[in-house]
C-alpha cells in the first residue's frame, strides 16, 4: 500500500498509530542515495521483501541557510513524499520531482494489517 503525506499539502494526514513501528530515516549519500536521486531505500527487517506492508511516511522539514539578495535566510525545504516497493525494498519518492538532499529525514510507521470486524 503506498501513501502519500507532507507538510501543508491539504490532504492526506498521519493520525498517530500507537500500534506503529515508528522509526526514523535519513537519506544519506553512499549508503541508501545518491546525489541528484529523486528517490531513496528503506532497509527495515519489517520491510524487506515485504510487499504488503502498509507504510506512511511524513517528511521532517529543515531548514536551510542560504545566501539570498546578499542576505542570509533561512529556507524551508520539505518534500511531499510517497513510497512504493521495488526489487525488494521499499522506497520514499520525491513526488514534486525535486531531488532530495543529503540528510534529508522522514518519519515511517509500519503499520499492522486490519481485517475488518
């Protein structure tokens, strides 16, 4: 199931889940991107070679210094992001088509399968 969050997007949005695994994920060069992707790997034993997991992710927004007009500003960077499964892994993809940026961070809850009552 691949589900589509962010900041300020007006839709969907992660109600918290207590019953979640709920972890972290950096994008980092070298181990699970590489510069200029759209796109990085999720590497979780519950995830793995599991197609039907269920996975929502929310992208951490930072902030970045940057030199503009030769003033120095704080830049909101955040990506609305999704996930889809691939060769085994799951993935988080840039869906505004911006590549990510080292460093960038997302939070990921798995989620357990509900059968209806």
């Amino acid at each position: 199931m691949s589900h589509v969050s962010g900041p300020n997007l007006g839709g969907l949005y992660n109600p918290p889940d207590p019953l979640a695994l709920q972890f972290r994920h950096r994008a980092t060069i070298g181990v699970n991107f590489t510069a200029g992707q759209k796109t990085t790997r999720l590497d979780h034993p519950a995830l793995n070679g599991n197609p039907a997991a269920i996975v929502t992710v929310t992208p951490i927004v930072i902030f970045e210094n940057q030199r503009i007009d030769n003033e120095s500003r704080l830049i909101e960077i955040a990506y609305p992001a999704g996930v889809n499964y691939g060769g085994g892994h799951w993935f988080i993809y840039s869906m505004n088509e911006k590549p990510f940026v080292d460093g960038a961070e997302f939070n990921v809850a798995i989620h357990e399968a509900r059968r209806p009552a």
